[in-house]
C-alpha cells in the first residue's frame, strides 16, 4: 500500500490527532533532490509535517512551510494541500554528518538551531495566514510543536522520524500530530502526555510495519479513537511548461529579446522536482505581446 494519513479524534473531540506513512513520499523527494542522510532526514521530517498540516485544510487552501536555520544545509521549502499532495526542496542536498550523541542522523546540526519557522497557509482570502517563530532545536518536530503553541495556540505534539538506509535510500518515514482543543480536562491531557512519552521513534513503528492507525492508537488508545478520513499522500509537483511559460511572459518583451538574442533559448529549472524545461527561440518569439 502506498502512503497515506489518518485523520481521527479521541476523547470525545477533545483531542485531535494525524498520524501518517511517507515512506515513499519521502524517497521521491530524496530521489529527485539528490539528498544525502541527513539532509533527507531533514527535508524528509518537514516534508512528512507539511503533509498532515495540509490535511487540516479544506477544499483547494494549501500551505507554504519555510524552515531556515543557521545551518549548513540551506532553507528547507514545503509546500501542501488539502488532497494529500506535497512537495519539498533544500537548498544545499549534499550534507551528511556523523551520528550524534543519540545514535541518530545530527538533523539539528544541519538545520542549526538559530533561525526561524515560518507557514503561510492560502486559505483561497484576500489576504494569506502567515505565522512565524524562532527555530528552537532545529530538530524539526520541536519547531513545528513550537509553532502550534505560539502562533496557532493549539497545544500540540509533533512527531515525525525518517531512517535512511547505506545507499541513501529511504527504509521508513512517518510522523504524527496530537493536538489538545480547548475543554480538554487534565485526565485528559495526563492520559495523552504518558503515552506520547512512551511510544517508539515513529520511524522505528514505520519499520516495523505499523500502520498509521496502529501509530494512533498508542498514542491515544483505541477505545478512544475514531478514525474521521484516510487520505493517500503523495510527492506531486505543480510545475508545467506552461507556468514556466507564463512566468517568462509576465518578465515582459524587453527580457524575452535578450533571452533570444544572448542565450538563443531558455532553460528553466524545478526547485522542487529537479525538472528542466527548454524553451527554443520560435517558442520565446510566441510568448511576446
């Protein structure tokens, strides 16, 4: 089965929860961004967390997340939406570190831990959601934990993990969202905060062949559980020739002559799939007003 996410409540609506599979999701973005370990573990994290954020959206609102750090690896660039699509870059894919004190990729090395995590949801307004705070490990899920606290005042747990095989293909990724909505009563929140501190790396469960909804159901137990959708997830880029096209259009007749004259074409590349796209000078002639 391909990736996908749950979306669920428990205890009577007073906890909302996400929990997601992206293996496969995270390995296109590897694929396609040449990432060594610890920058897949890094943009991969983002990329699992941008997913199940999108599910929280509606109709065709999609979000924009923007973590960048003081760290070697670059900004890291997410986008999602409501439908299970989303798509990521960095900036600087060859970085790799030794394992840190823990064993684990050294993902806030990579990041660094001064900077700043920002989301701009477009939620189809005149005017776009944008929330911001600063980077508080670089470790990713404590960031975006961060971030729902601060900007959105939701009380949240964020998890998300990816494990990396020798060749630097992806074996595992996945994450979760807990949240806490207001009413939720302090047996509540004890219940929720013992089993998060309990459960395994969500990458380790991943491994292990454990399903998003066996994830959710150690977290909030399954006699409090239920399951609302399960939306697949995929890597999906928007790019098209034709955007490209339009976006050398808008640069204006001025631009596109010099494009024709000095380069006699023009070549366009995808920050987020890698995909080039070739315009000849017959095609740049066709895009002038």
């Amino acid at each position: 089965m391909g990736d996908y996410l749950i979306k669920a409540t428990a205890f009577q609506g007073m906890v909302r929860a996400y929990a997601i599979q992206s293996t496969e999701t995270v390995e296109e973005a590897r694929r396609r961004q040449d990432t060594w370990a610890t920058a897949s573990a890094a943009l991969g994290r983002t990329i699992t967390i941008s997913a199940m954020m999108g599910a929280m959206l509606k109709g065709n609102d999609k979000i924009t997340v923007k973590l960048e750090g003081n760290g070697p690896i670059g900004p890291i660039v997410a986008d999602a939406n409501a439908k299970g699509e989303v798509r990521g870059y960095v900036r600087n894919p060859h970085v790799d570190f030794e394992l840190n004190e823990k064993g684990k990729l050294d993902v806030a090395r990579a990041v660094g831990t001064e900077g700043s995590l920002s989301i701009v949801k477009d939620l189809g307004l005149r005017e776009n959601f944008t929330g911001q705070v600063p980077i508080v490990s670089g470790e990713v899920s404590e960031d975006f934990t961060y971030y729902f606290a601060t900007s959105e005042q939701v009380p949240s747990a964020v998890g998300a993990g990816v494990l990396v095989n020798p060749d630097h293909t992806i074996l595992a990724a996945g994450g979760f969202i807990v949240q806490l909505m207001p009413g939720a009563d302090d047996d509540t929140i004890t219940v929720i905060e013992n089993r998060i501190s309990q459960i395994p790396p969500i990458s380790t469960l991943i491994q292990e062949g454990k399903s998003p909804e066996d994830i959710l159901i150690q977290l909030v137990g399954n006699e409090n559980l239920k399951i609302l959708d399960k939306l697949p997830v995929t890597f999906y880029c928007h790019c098209s020739k034709e955007r490209i096209e339009q976006a050398i259009k808008s640069l204006g007749n001025e631009e596109i002559d010099s494009m024709i004259e000095e380069d006699k074409g023009a070549e366009a590349t995808c920050h987020f799939c890698n995909e080039t796209y070739q315009l000849g000078v017959d095609e740049l002639e066709r895009l002038k007003s």
